[in-house]
C-alpha cells in the first residue's frame, strides 16, 4: 500500500508542477483568456508552452528510463547513457550527418543518431563484458574514457571541416527551441518506454547473468542487446531535438532504487514519474533565475546533478564495510 | 640481481633517447633555410622554446599519469579524469566572458599563466584533501566525484560559451586549444622551478612508489604510511597536472599513451626507469604530433585532438589485450 | 608481548567484533577459527592495521601499534593477506628483495643480499628466482610471498587464510611451512584458517570465534572437542585422536 502511495504523490506533484510550468514564460499567460478563445494566447500556447512541457516530460521519463535500464542490463549503479558513451556515440551521429548529408532533415540526423548510439552503446558494453573489473567504480571511469576517445573523433571531423560552432547546439542541452513542428521526434521515448515496460521483467533476469537467464530460458544476447537498443534509441532521439542532458539517467534511477529496491517492474514507473518531475523543476529554475532570459537546461541539471550524485556517493560510503561495498555491486554483465 | 633485465632496459632507454634527440633536431631543423643566418636564428628562436616545452609537458603528464596509475594499481586510468582539463576550461572562459578577450588577464600569457596555476592549485589543494579525508582515503571515489566535477565545470563553461558575442568565442576558442604556440621564456622557467618543488617536497613520497605497486597491504606491511603517503602523491599528481595544463591547455590521453608505452617497453615496476622512459616517449609523441601538424596539416587542427585520437585507440586496444582491468 | 584489549567494530550499527581481549604466546602457531562472519578476519584485520577499530588496543611490546612507527613495526611484524594481486612485472627475486625494505629502503646491502639468498633457499625458490610472479603457479606465489616475509626478518607472521584457493597439496604444504617458520625460524605465526583439522593438527593454539567474541581459547586439545566445536559450528561433532592429534569429523 506505502509503495502506491508513493507513486500517487509523485503523480500528483508532476501533474501540478506541469500546470504551472504551462504559464511560466516571457509572455504572460493567464487561464480565463485562453479558455476565452484569445487566439494569440491559444496560439502561444500550442506552438511554445504546450510542446515545451511535452519535450520536457519526454526528456525526464525516457533519460532515466534509459539510465534504469542500462544499470540493470550491467548490474552496475553507475552505467548510464553519459558514462556508457550513448550520448557522445549519438553526437557523432549527428555531426556525420551534418558533414554528408548537409541538407539533412531533422528525420535523417535523428537515424544517424539511432545508428550511431546504438552501435556505440553495443561497442561499450561488449568491451565491458570481456573484461573482469576490480572495482565497480572502474566501470563508469573506462566509459567515460570511451565516450572521450568517440568525442575526440567528433572534435577531429568537426575541425576538419570547421563546425566547431554548428556542433555545439548539440553539445548543450536546453528547451528554448522546442516549437511544434521541430521536436516531435522526442515523441518516440513513448513507445520506447511502453516496450521497456513490457520486457521488464526479461531485463530484470537479464541483469542477473547468463547462467541465470540461460537457466530461465530467457535468450540472453537477444534481450541484452533489444534493451541496449531501447536506451539507445532513447537518448538518442532526446539528443537530436534538445541536446546532451547528462546526469538525469544517472540520479534518478539511483534515488529511486534507494527507497524501492531493485525490481524493475516495480521501480520502472516511479522512475519515469520522478525522472520527468526531476526535468521540469530543472526547467523552471531554468527559467526563472534570470528572468526574462533563461538558462540551458543542461547548467540547471548539471549543478543539481553533480550535487545530488556526490552527496549519494557519499551516502553510500558512510559506514559501509569498504570491501562489501565493493563487491556488492562488483562486476558488469559478467 | 636479474642483471639481464636491468642492462637491456639501459639500452632500450639509450635507443630512445637517441631516436628522440633525433626527433628533436628533426623538428628544429625541418624546412629551415640554412642558406640564411637570420632566418635560421628566427627559427630556433620560435622552436627551442617549444621543445622545451614539449619536454616539460612530457615530464610533468607521464611523471604524473605515472604516479597516479601505481596508486590506484590501474594502468588504464589517467589523471586526466582529475577534472583539470576542464577546470582550465572554465577559467579561461569565464576571464574572457567577465573581463573580456582584450583585458591583461586574457592578452598577457604570463599573467594567464599565473592565474591558472593559482586557481587550479588551490581548487586542487581544497578539494582533493578534503574529498580524501571524506572518502576514507578510497582513491577511486576520489577519481569518480573528479568526473563529476568534470562535467560540472564543462556545464557551467558551455553555458557561459553560449552566451557569449561570438567575436569572443573565437579569440576562447584559440586559447582553448592545447598547442605549444603561446609558450614563453619566463613561462618555461616558471614551470620548471614548480615542478621541481613538487618534486622536492615529495622526494620521500616517490622513494616509496615501488613499493605501493605492491598493493595497500603489502605496502602497509612493508612500513609505508600508507594513507598519509598517497594523500600527499595525489595533490603532486594534480599539481602536476595543472601546471602542465596551464603550459599548453588541455590534452587527455597523452598520459595514458606515454606511460603504458614505457611499462610495455621496459616491462618493470622501477619507477625511476618508467619516468624516463615515459618523458622520452611523451617527448618523441608531441614532436610527432607538432610535426604533423605545422607541416601536414598547416594548424588547421590542434595537436591536442591528434592526441585524443591516437591515445584514444592505444586505449581501446589496452582495454582489449587484457582480461582483468 | 601482543595482547588484544577489549577489541571492538561495528560495520552499519552492527557489531562484528565485540569486546575481544586475548593474548598471543611468544613462538607458538595460534589459529582463529569459526563460522562465517564470527569476526575473525576482521580481528586479523586490525591486527594487521588494514581495518580501524572502534575501541580496544592491539599492545605490541607495551605500546599500542597504532604508537608504533610503521616503518619500525614493519621490522617486528610481519602481515600477509589473501589480496596480493601484483600487477607489476616483478621477478620472485625482486618480490623477495622487497622484505628488506623496512630496513634499507630502496638500496640493499651485501648483507640485505645475503638474508634475501638464504629466504629464496629456504623456499626452494633458487630456480624460479628470475621468474615474474604472474608467470608461477598459485603455490609457487604463495611461497614466494613467504619468501619475502622471512626476508623480512620479523618476530611475529600474520597470515590471513593462507590456504585459501590451494588444492590439498600445496595447502598441506602450506601448512608445513608455517610449522617451519615457528619451530626453525622461532617466529610467532597468527593465522585465520577455514579449514579446522589444518588447525587442529598444525598449531600450537586456537582461537575459536562466534557472533564476534571468542568462544574458545586455549590449547588445541582444550578446543578440540566435541561440544565446543558443535556449539561453535551448529555442527555435530565427533573427535578422533590419529598421530595423537585430535581430529574432527563433522557431518
């Protein structure tokens, strides 16, 4: 009953906190006229806020989705799209297609960006499962590593051919080029996230090894690859409409396991609710610190982010037996 | 004792430090008209400095990198994950978004210089002790609440980048590159006499790196104090780090190439021998590097990137040659 | 002159260690037995300086270790644990070479040479001696390890489960080593053993954990016997005296 309780307030907060993000902005919004058909308010309305506070609940549930996914794919609380070289892996993506397709369309950069991230993502975990680590925590520092070497070649090619700038918009997540017409692409997390929700439990003993699902009759290349393609896919369609967004994929699972235990099905909701509600707080801060300019979301995230990662860094070590630590979330996909 | 292995490793290090004389003179004397005294003084003037440079840049990240991976007892780590790169970063933007491109912060390389060595001293200084004290002395944490870091500066910078007048944005953007252009007598002098107070200060610290390659217990075991002396180690590493990156900008992986180079080439755990070899290499690669890029590449691309690309695929190929990380 | 006072730990506000006071006799072979998380690795722990304690002393020689000077305690007392994954390239001989650092760091002497032949002799190491340790079998590391310890020169051996992961072989010989280091060398040997006829029948004392207090202390004879061993273990027990040893047999 508690846990229900807990997924009922997060409903309920994200639901109130969406209303009011509806009528923060430069242009002052207020209800009874748009329910009185001022048409320049309607249209404010549909074309900025309301596509704004869609992109935005995407970006939220499908990131830490991904980011749930992929730490219970490698057994590991630390992998997540940024420290498993999805995000850069889709970067690449994007300035590829920028390079050889110049008159690419939004469409066609997005499936750079899945084929890239995807690959990226296959790349990274394939090198991670041949390796026996010491240490869980040497997991996330050889993907950072890995997504350096991607962002590397990123930074060659777009020096080559000097897009240093064009590159960067992709480099920086934020919303304030969310309009209708240019972000539906994010829309694609919906169905990703209901596939997620369906294979649930096939990740979860997934998770558990090869033995175990082998065991289980669970085929296990075949679910561990169609769940790294569905983060993949994820982050990727959120990159091509907003930009990078670390940390989201990498918090929001973690907070959320603390209190509910590592069960998928069980968490999977609440982490998408408390993902999403994570993102539009981010936003509004965004949004109103300045005003009536705005900052990128990615600033927003990346402060709250490290603080909130680095205070759990230190939760978890407080007064815990160093070497149960250690092996306590040691190994990946092993 | 184990005479062989000890006199082939004297000659491999003499075979390197021939080909890297070569290297060197290579680079100074490379498409110099000797026909002309004058243009042969104007190019020594503009290269020595730089291999100097390049030998100090080569001392200071392989000693570092070095170092660094014996205390954690990981070769596939580097110091670059310390988060210095991007501390750079952030300073050298956040001088021209608040004081401007044209202002003495930004136009003076000394005064620069100084600034970013201060800042990313004291950063350095406060955070790492204190995030060591608050790990339990666990150098891994240390390490990942560094990538944090990382990423927290690099959102701040791009943040600042964004709005910025894009006039400005490109006067950064050369600065933000790591090359060896901007590089100064004084500034040389500089480094050198800070990195050998590093040095001198840690004397004791780097008698006793053979030994922590043994591992905490057997380190303990041997006398070591061992959390005392891995504290002070790691504040030289950053220090180390900084001054380097303050000398010619951020390049990661350099350290990750130089110093796997030497342990794959000299196969042995004295520090002494693997700090030499290292500087060789880490020598031998950034002329390499300059090379390529004044003469093929005409400094359309930064010698940093070559670097980052390179080491990038040395690392994969690392990561792929052993079971065990 | 080691003696353990009121030796406390807690891990997440559970104690593992409670109150622990006992005292190791000069010369003699002590093993620590008991079940799974009685505490006693982590007691060797503390012993070892690799864990803190919440309370209690460890007095060596009158003077708790935590007074010491590392450096000089290393001379005195010597730790060997299960965690030696050396990634270096590092020949037994240098790994051997390495037990005279306590007293001439980086530099050995002719005489340092001499102890290191000698411990590489005793360990029947001389063929090996130029070999890398990642090259050697689990035994041949393991006495290399040994090696290295007797270079060492110290008065006291702590050994944590030293026959761990060794087939019967070399875990026998193992434990016949360690019979050596007492009875030839005179050092004092504090071990953690899993395995309890090893104890039973190699040492000279044991030291019986459960719920993280000794249960037991004494001779092997005192310990050795059916009711203490089955309170201790949950186990039945039946004791058998072979080569006037007694062994246990559990089922």
């Amino acid at each position: 009953m508690k846990e229900r309780t807990i997924t009922l307030v997060l409903a309920c907060c994200l639901a109130v906190a969406s209303v009011l993000s509806l009528f923060v902005g430069v242009i002052d919004l207020d209800l009874p006229a748009l329910l009185g058909g001022d048409l320049h308010q309607l249209e404010i309305f549909l074309i900025s806020r309301l596509p704004r506070l869609l992109a935005i609940l995407c970006t939220g549930v499908g990131m830490s989705v991904a980011g749930l996914i992929m730490q219970q794919l490698c057994q590991n609380k630390f992998v997540s799209p940024t420290t498993g070289a999805t995000i850069s892996s889709a970067q690449l993506g994007i300035l590829i297609a920028l390079l050889f397709l110049p008159a690419s369309t939004l469409w066609s950069r997005a499936v750079f960006a899945f084929v890239f991230a995807i690959l990226g993502t296959w790349v990274f975990v394939w090198f991670i499962q041949r390796i026996q680590f010491k240490d869980a925590v040497m997991v996330p520092l050889v993907g950072i590593m890995f997504g350096n070497v991607i962002g590397g070649i990123t930074s060659y090619l777009s020096y080559q051919f000097e897009m240093t700038q064009a590159l960067s918009s992709w480099l920086v997540g934020h919303f304030s080029l969310v309009l209708k017409g240019r972000y539906e692409i994010v829309w694609l997390v919906v169905p990703l996230v209901i596939l997620a929700f369906v294979f649930a439990n096939h990740f979860n003993i997934v998770g558990m090894g090869k033995d175990f699902s082998r065991n289980l009759g669970v085929p296990y290349n075949v679910i561990l690859f169609l769940g790294l393609s569905i983060a993949a896919m994820i982050t990727a369609s959120i990159v091509v409409v907003v930009g990078s967004i670390s940390y989201v994929g990498l918090i929001v699972p973690n907070v959320v396991t603390m209190f509910k235990g590592d069960k998928l099905r069980g968490t999977l909701t609440d982490t998408a609710l408390f993902g999403a509600l994570f993102v539009l707080i981010c936003d509004m801060i965004g949004r109103v610190v300045i005003f009536p300019y705005e900052l990128p979301i990615e600033l927003i995230v990346g402060i709250l982010g490290s603080l909130i990662f680095v205070g759990l860094l230190f939760y978890r070590l407080r007064g815990k037996k160093p070497v149960r630590l250690a092996a306590q979330k040691g190994g990946c996909c092993s | 004792m184990n005479g062989i292995a000890v006199r082939s490793n004297h000659r491999k290090l003499i075979v390197m430090a021939v080909l890297t004389v070569l290297c060197a003179v290579g680079y100074l004397v490379v498409e110099v008209n000797f026909s002309n005294p004058n243009l042969v003084r104007y190019a020594m003037k503009l290269r020595a400095p730089k291999l100097l440079a390049m030998l100090i840049t080569a001392f200071a990240i392989g000693g570092a990198s070095l170092v660094f991976q014996s205390i954690i007892n990981n070769t596939i780590v580097t110091p670059c994950l310390l988060g210095m790169n991007s501390l750079y970063t952030l300073i050298h933007t956040a001088v021209v978004f608040f004081i401007g491109s044209g202002s003495a912060l930004a136009v003076n390389a000394n005064l620069a210089f100084a600034v970013d060595v201060v800042l990313m001293g004291i950063v350095a200084t406060l955070l790492y002790s204190y995030l060591f004290r608050k790990t339990n002395h666990n150098v891994l944490y240390v390490l990942l609440v560094g990538t944090v870091l990382t990423s927290f500066f690099g959102s701040i910078q791009t943040t600042l980048t964004r709005v910025m007048d894009p006039n400005e944005y490109d006067t950064l953007l050369t600065s933000l590159v790591a090359g060896f252009n901007n590089i100064n007598n004084e500034i040389i002098v500089f480094s050198v006499i800070l990195l050998g107070a590093i040095v001198f200060f840690l004397r004791k610290e780097l008698a006793l790196l053979d030994v922590l390659t043994l591992g905490k217990a057997q380190a303990i075991n041997l006398g070591v104090d061992y959390d005392r002396c891995i504290r002070r180690l790691l504040l030289g590493v950053t220090l180390a780090i900084a001054v380097a990156t303050a000398l010619v900008g951020p390049i990661s992986f350099l350290g990750l190439i130089i110093a796997n180079l030497s342990r794959q080439l000299l196969r042995t755990y004295r520090h002494s021998q693997l700090v030499l070899g290292s500087v060789l290499f880490g020598t031998i690669v950034l002329l390499g590097g300059q090379l390529i890029v004044e003469h093929l590449y005409t400094y359309t691309v930064p010698v940093s990137v070559f670097i980052t690309v390179g080491g990038g695929l040395y690392f994969l190929y690392l990561l792929l040659s052993r079971k065990k990380v | 002159m080691l003696q353990i006072k009121n030796l406390s730990k807690q891990y997440d506000g559970k104690t593992v260690v409670h109150d622990v006071s006992f005292h190791i006799p000069k010369g003699k072979v002590i093993s620590m037995i008991g079940p799974n998380g009685a505490g006693k690795s982590t007691v060797m722990g503390i012993l070892s300086r690799l864990i803190a304690r919440d309370s209690g002393l460890v007095e060596f020689a009158g003077k708790d270790i935590s007074h010491w000077k590392s450096k000089e305690l290393s001379k005195r007392l010597a730790i060997l644990t299960q965690s030696n994954n050396i990634q270096m390239k590092l020949t037994v001989r240098e790994l051997v070479t390495f037990g005279r650092f306590p007293y001439s760091g980086g530099r050995t002497t002719p005489e340092d040479q001499e102890i290191i032949d000698r411990a590489i002799a005793y360990m029947e190491l001389e063929d090996f001696q130029d070999r890398f340790i990642d090259e050697l079998s689990g035994g041949q590391r393991q006495r290399a390890m040994i090696a290295m310890v007797i270079a060492q020169d110290t008065e006291y051996v702590l050994l944590d489960e030293p026959t761990n992961n060794l087939d019967i072989y070399h875990a026998t010989n193992m434990m016949k080593i360690v019979r050596r280091l007492c009875d030839e060398l005179g050092k004092t040997v504090i071990l953690v053993l899993h395995e309890i006829n090893y104890a039973a029948f190699y040492s000279d004392y044991i030291c019986a954990f459960k719920d993280g207090r000794i249960a037991k202390f004494g001779t092997v004879e005192e310990v050795m016997t059916k009711e203490t061993l089955s309170e201790i273990y949950n186990v039945d027990f039946e004791i058998m005296t072979i080569q006037n040893r007694p062994l246990s047999i559990y089922y």
